[in-house]
C-alpha cells in the first residue's frame, strides 16, 4: 500500500500537481475544436452575400467578390454539416481510445481539423458541395477527439477529483465559444487575410501547433509517464476505480439496456438542443430580430460562454469538496445540480419569447440560460464517469452521438419552423419549443438517473472508494489506506 512505502513517504512532496498540466492540455484540445465547430456560426453571416447588410464598415465591401452565394437554408444545412461527421464516428472513437489509448487518437484527429480549417475557404468559393464535405470530415474528428478526452479524465483524475476535472476541461471548451465570438467578430470586420478567411487559417493553425505539444506532453495513464513523482502516480492509481483496463470487453446489450445509461443519454440530448440552439443559432436570432451588427453580436453572443465558464467551475469543485465530506451521497448530488441548472436555464429561456423587442433583456436573458445550465456539467454531465469508468469513451461517444442527433434535429427544425422568413413570431415558437424539450429532460434523469457504477463495468465488482485525510493547516486532501463503501443512492 501507499502509506507502506517508506521511499515514498520521505519524498518532499510540493503541493503542485502533474496531472492539473493534463486537465488543461485535455482542455486545450476541446477549446481548438470548439473554435473551429462554432465560430462558422458567426463567420458564415459574414461569408454570405447578405452578411454586408448590417455592417457599416468598408472592409467587407472592398472583398465583396469573396461573399458565397448561398441561401438562408443552405447556410443551416452547412451549420449542421459538422454534427453529421460528429454522428459517425463519435461511438466507435470512443471505443478506440478505449483500446488503443488517447494520446494518438487526439493526435492525428487535430491534425486532420487544422489541415482541413486551412483550405476550407478556398473550397467554400468554389463549390458548395466540397466545403460541406470538408466540414463532415471535420466532424469525423471532432466525433473522436471529446470521447477520448473522458477516456483521459477516466485515467487521470483521482475518485475525488472527477468532477472538478471535468469541470476544468469543459470550461475551456466553453471558454472557446466566449473567446471566439469578439474574435470572429473583428476578423471578419477587418482586411486582414481578407477578412472572414482569417478566421479558417488562425484557428486551423491553432489546431495544428496544438497537435504536436499533446504528443510530446500527454501520455495515455498516468503509471506511463516519466514526468510524475512516485508520489502522484500512487496518488492517482491508488484512487482509481479498480478492475479499470483498456482490454476490457464491451457488453453492449448490458449497456444499453441500462435505465441509468439512458436517463444520462436522454437528458444528454435534450440539454445538447438547448446547448446547440444558443451556440450555432442565436448569432442568427439577434442579426434577425434586433439587426445587431456583426461586431457587436460577436461581442454580445460571447456573454454567455463567460457566466457558464465561472457557474462550471464553481459547479465542479463545489460536488467534489462536499463528497470528500461523506456526507452527501454521489446520485442524489448529480440530480440536485442537473435539476436546478436546467430547470431555471429552461425558465429563464422560455422567457426570452415574453420580452418583445427588449434588446438588453433578450441578451440577459440567453446570458442566465447558458450560464445557469452550467450547473448540469457537475450534475449529469460528469455522469459517464461515475456510471462506467472502464467504457467512459464509450458512453462519452454514445453521448456525443445523440448531442449530434440533437443538434441535427435542432438545426432542421429551424430550417422548417423559423425557415427564410425569420420573423420574430417563428423565433419565439422555436423558444416555447426549446425550453419545454430541455426541462423534459432534466426531469427524466431526475427520475431514472443514478451514479453509482454499473454492474456491466469490471469496476462494479471493486466498490471501495478511498478516503482522504483532511490537512487542518492548508485543507488539502491526502489518500490513506483506509476505504468506504460510498452510498450512492
């Protein structure tokens, strides 16, 4: 056992930790994807002949020769391009990572978006046809890249530290959206590389560069990095889920007839419409109903983001400091979290439809809905790293599968609801819409959700989880060799 060791317990042990570099670099991964899936969102306002309209600025009209020809519902098929890729490969490379690790998988799929990014502009010029393809292709990766981050998290995060992990990567993937926005926002406003091709040649660069760092820095488990001290590799392995392994076989059957497993799908969906609808729509909604300028709704459209980076952290942070208390079990703490974030996100949604034509309360509004919901990453959004430790990839990928799902469903009902008219009246019905599938979910997991490890997984058979010291002069948390059954229900 750890405390046994007598080398390692006369190492000097500095409060700073190897594993927080892998949270961030992970994050990194998210946060470079994230800018080339949702800045389209913004830039394709700006790429289409009519994205002139409510900008004042000369910049765009010296290259106007460089506007696509596209029609309103062409621009919504091409925003749903990304999720059909996604779609295809999301489970099978969430079962790649799990058996051949992450660390290549992320490797080659980052490589892939920022080649891809870079010539999309040039593609997007010259036909319709190669530039949806290029975005599938993009989704491809994409698809792979999230499950096989969680398949990290699965390897490197302490038991008391999976929430917070999470909450450190998903922040930066969210920290993408605010990011990007004002920076979309300026390019395509600017001459620089012609204005909105910028925005494909920075970001797939990014992309590109980050791709070589991951693969000198990450390494599939923590046991097989030359990097760490003795003492944080035991601390690690010694809090990991036992039973977990790369090899295991996967019970499909077992897993998808779970009601745990799909109240964590359900909800997966119906959270990732309302998450989709604010990321890839509302730069749309604010230029159709409140002819916000492209400047100013890049700014306004990042607001969001900021509110949800601070309520994640604080979500994720919060959950696993009152679980090293033993007194709060894990499902009840997920459900709790996942009811009020989406709960009062749903509500203050649904408001938007009932303020008219109020710019500031429309804004404030979407800002409380995506920044209260961030509550659900501490909540049902951590929930494939309680529910199966050994096949996280796997339920990361089924998750992403019916995000995408989501996210098609959710683009093709604006296409049919809202569709070329977009008036004010179709806007606002997609919203009841919106609010009322989201809450639905959030009810479902609230009734059928659990935490606790799932009889299919290998770790279901090593329930022991083990239990910290408190250290009164500085209150960190410690592994001892004692254990505890956690009540998760």
């Amino acid at each position: 056992m750890f405390n046994n060791n007598r080398d390692i317990q006369q190492e000097n042990i500095s409060k700073f930790r190897f594993r927080w570099i892998i949270y961030l670099l992970t994050g990194f991964t998210l946060f470079t994807t994230t800018a080339v899936s949702s800045s389209l969102s913004l830039t394709i306002v700006a790429m289409m002949k009519n994205g002139t309209h409510n900008s004042s600025t000369s910049a765009l009209d010296s290259i106007d020769d460089l506007h696509v020809d596209w029609s309103n519902v062409e621009k919504d098929r091409m925003l749903q391009a990304i999720s059909w890729g996604s779609l295809a490969l999301a489970i099978i490379g969430g079962r790649i990572a799990e058996t051949v690790g992450p660390r290549i998988v992320n490797f080659v799929s980052l490589i892939s978006i920022g080649v891809l990014n870079c010539i999309y502009p040039t593609v997007a010029l010259k036909s319709y046809v190669g530039a949806y393809a290029i975005r599938i292709a993009q989704g491809f990766s994409i698809g792979i890249t999230g499950p096989a981050n969680y398949v990290i998290l699965s390897y490197w995060a302490p038991y008391f530290e999976k929430t917070a992990s999470n909450a450190i990567v998903n922040s930066l993937c969210f920290a993408a959206n605010a990011v990007i926005n004002p920076v979309v926002g300026f390019l395509v406003t600017s001459t620089f590389l012609d204005g909105w091709p910028s925005v494909f040649y920075i970001f797939g660069g990014v992309n590109i560069a980050l791709a070589f760092i991951w693969l000198i820095v990450a390494r599939n488990k923590p046991e097989d990095h030359s990097w760490l001290t003795p003492y944080e590799i035991n601390e690690i392995t010694l809090a990991r889920s036992k039973g977990q392994s790369f090899s295991s076989k996967l019970p499909w059957f077992s897993m998808l007839s779970s009601i745990s497993v799909l109240a964590y799908l359900f909800v997966g969906f119906t959270h990732g419409w309302l998450i989709a609808f604010v990321t890839t729509q509302v730069p749309s909604f604010y230029k159709d109903v409140f002819n916000v300028s492209l400047k100013q709704n890049g700014i306004i459209s990042s607001l969001p983001w900021i509110l949800n980076i601070i309520v994640i952290l604080f979500a994720g942070f919060s959950v696993d400091k009152l679980r090293q208390l033993e007194r709060f079990n894990l499902t009840r703490l997920r459900k709790g979290y996942t009811l009020v974030g989406i709960g009062i996100s749903s509500l203050t949604f649904l408001g938007v439809a009932f303020i008219g034509d109020n710019t500031t309360a429309a804004v404030a509004l979407i800002t409380l809905t995506k920044g209260i919901g961030g509550l659900n990453i501490a909540g049902a959004g951590s929930n494939q790293l309680d529910l199966s430790p050994s096949f996280t990839g796997t339920l990361s990928g089924l998750l992403a599968t019916v995000s995408s799902i989501s996210q098609l469903a959710m683009n093709e009902a604006v296409v049919w609801i809202v569709g070329n008219t977009e008036s004010q009246s179709n806007w606002y019905i997609f919203f009841y819409i919106t609010a009322g599938i989201s809450l639905l979910g959030a009810i479902i997991y609230c009734l059928f959700g659990s935490a606790e490890i799932q009889k299919f997984d290998p770790c279901s058979l090593h329930l022991l989880v083990p239990r910290y010291s408190q250290d009164s002069s500085d209150q960190s948390y410690e592994i001892t060799n004692e254990y505890f059954v956690e009540s998760f229900s």
